[in-house]
C-alpha cells in the first residue's frame, strides 16, 4: 500500500490517542483525586495558573482540537485540515515550553497530547491534497472509538466531592499522641495537616471552611490546629508555610490561610506572600521580623516531624475530633457528620 494511503490512518489513530489522553486530562482536573496522572508534575501543573484559562480547564481545548481534527480527517477539507492540525502543533509547542520554563514540571498526559499533536500534524503536512477519503464503514468505527476515548476517561473517574463514608478508628486504637494532645473538652478540634500549594489541599479547604461554618450555626465549638507540612516539590509550599506561621502569630492564621489558598500558586513567593500580609493589615515590621527568625524554620520543622510522628503519609490529612480524612474526597457533608457527632 502507497504511504500516502496509510497518512489518514496513522493520523487518525494518534488523534484518538492524543484525545484519550486530553479526555483523562479533564477528568482528572474535576476529580477530587486523581485518577490516571497522579504524579508530582501532574499535580503541579494542574495547580499552576495556566491549568484553567478563562477559568476553562485546558482540556477542554485539547478535546475539542482533536475532535475537530478528527472530524477534518475523516472529511476532507485539506486547507483546513492543515490550518487546524498547524495551529495545534504550535499550541503544543507553547505549553510544551510552559512546563519546560515556567512551570517547571512535567504531565505526562500532557506530554501524550502534546506530543501527539506535533506527530499529527507532521503527517497532515506530508499528507497535502492527496489523502485518499476514509470508507463510511471504518469512519464510523473510528467515531465510535472516539466517543469510548472521551466518555471512557469521565465515566471512570469521579466528579465533584464523591466519597464512601467518613473512616473511623478501630475501636481500642487509641488517637495518635500528636491528636491526642491538641484535644480540649468541649471542643470539637479539626487538625490540619497541609501544603499551601497542594491542589488538594487547596481543594479541601474551602469544604472544610464551609463544613465549619455550618457546624458552627448548628452550636458546634470546634477549634482549628494547622500543622505545616510543606513538600520540597512545591516551591511555594515553605514560604506560605512561614506566612501563616507570622500571621498567626498576629491573631490572624485563619485568615492568612484563606488568603494563601485563594491565591495563585505562582504568588507564594516571599514578596507575594507578604503583600497578602499587608493587604490582611498585619503588622508588617513584626512579620518580617518574625519570617525571619530561627523559630520560625523550627515551627515548620516541629510540625513536619508531628505529621511524620502521626503517620501521614499523604496530603491533604485533618483529623476531626477521632476521625481521619485522607486525601480530598471528602464531602461537605462527610465533614459536618463528622463535626456534629464528636
């Protein structure tokens, strides 16, 4: 068979591959957990500000540049064909040198889309005009692959805040000494082991703030211990870490700790992390005094070794009063079932 025949062939099925792999991209980004890319720079770039442009998961466009591509080489239209498959390839390249450059991590399935695109379009372009019409028989089995290559992906991972019920400790296992400690009759105490800059932290925050404020209207004293734990891979993990230690030091941790959550990953930095200080209204002489005292680092220092000493193994963790949550699955409503029956 003549190469020019095997083109549209070879294309369409690396299309395919590049759209499972946007498909799984997306689910991953509306997931809780993620299901396929759980790797350090998975989770980084998925944090970063260039994860969700206009507030759209990157994804999306990935989806729909090889539908519509596979859609072209399976009906002709060459010049546009081209045009389509070419801008995409330079789409590639970009956020092929976002990761490289800027975010400073990789995605692999990233990577496969991105890669899979440049392959594409090296073949539309060898292609030209002479690509030979796919049969109406094969073209709706590639149709059929591709609906499987997207709904397959967001079928299997799950959406929103889908969880099994809240663990509990098995009866006689006594709270880790470090939980145990930070308990006070009559309150309900929710210790939070976190990273400023982990997504799922990040994604756990809000539910818990909300699951508080509701525990609260209902009569619920619940007090809350924040326990840094900032991973070496996060490059803006140490320095919010330092940033809610000074605020808190002011009276204002809880506040800090919204204000670094709401922030973009790429502003905890030292100078960002202080102008969300000053914008708090913190007392910015003290704060840079205390960011950068020894005590400071051996706050930090104290809290990771209290996380190791508990057993956390993964971030996001918070125990509610005896309950452990780990990871980011949990519900508003998981939460306030937890705070409402200590």
């Amino acid at each position: 068979m003549p190469v020019r025949r095997v083109l549209p062939y070879l294309a369409i099925a690396i299309t395919l591959v590049g759209l499972a792999a946007a498909a799984a991209s997306l689910a991953d980004a509306l997931a809780p957990a993620p299901a396929f890319c759980a790797a350090d720079g998975c989770a980084a770039v998925r944090a970063s500000a260039w994860a969700r442009p206009l507030g759209i998961p990157l994804p999306v466009v990935g989806i729909g540049f090889f539908a519509s591509l596979l859609a072209l080489c399976l009906l002709g239209l060459p010049r546009t064909r081209r045009a389509v498959a070419v801008a995409g390839a330079l789409g590639a390249l970009g956020f092929l040198a976002l990761q490289a450059f800027v975010i400073g991590a990789w995605c692999t399935l990233c990577l496969v889309a991105d890669l899979s695109a440049l392959a594409v379009a090296a073949l539309v372009v060898a292609g030209g005009r002479a690509w030979p019409p796919v049969p109406r028989a094969p073209a709706l089995g590639v149709l059929a692959v591709a609906i499987l290559a997207v709904a397959g992906p967001l079928a299997f991972a799950p959406v929103g805040d889908v969880t099994p019920p809240a663990p509990t400790p098995p009866a006689g296992v006594a709270l880790p000494e470090v939980i145990a400690r930070e308990q006070v009759p009559g309150k309900v105490t929710v210790v939070d082991f976190i990273d400023f800059e982990c997504p799922h932290c990040r994604a756990l925050h809000d539910r818990l703030e909300r699951a508080i404020d509701t525990a609260k209207r209902a009569g619920v004293d619940v007090r809350v211990v924040r326990k840094m734990v900032p991973l070496a891979r996060h490059p803006g993990a140490l320095p919010a870490a330092i940033a809610w230690y000074c605020a808190d030091r002011q009276g204002k941790g809880d506040a800090m700790a919204d204000a670094l959550v709401a922030a973009p990953t790429h502003q905890l930095t030292p100078d960002g992390c202080e102008q969300l200080a000053r914008a708090l209204g913190l007392d910015l002489t003290r704060y840079q005094q205390d960011a950068a005292s020894d005590e400071a680092a051996a706050h930090i220092a104290r809290d990771q070794a209290e996380a190791r000493a508990t057993g956390v193994r993964s971030l996001p963790t918070i125990y509610v009063g005896a309950t452990p949550f780990v990871g980011a699955a949990a519900s508003v409503d998981d939460l306030v079932a937890a705070l409402t029956r200590q």
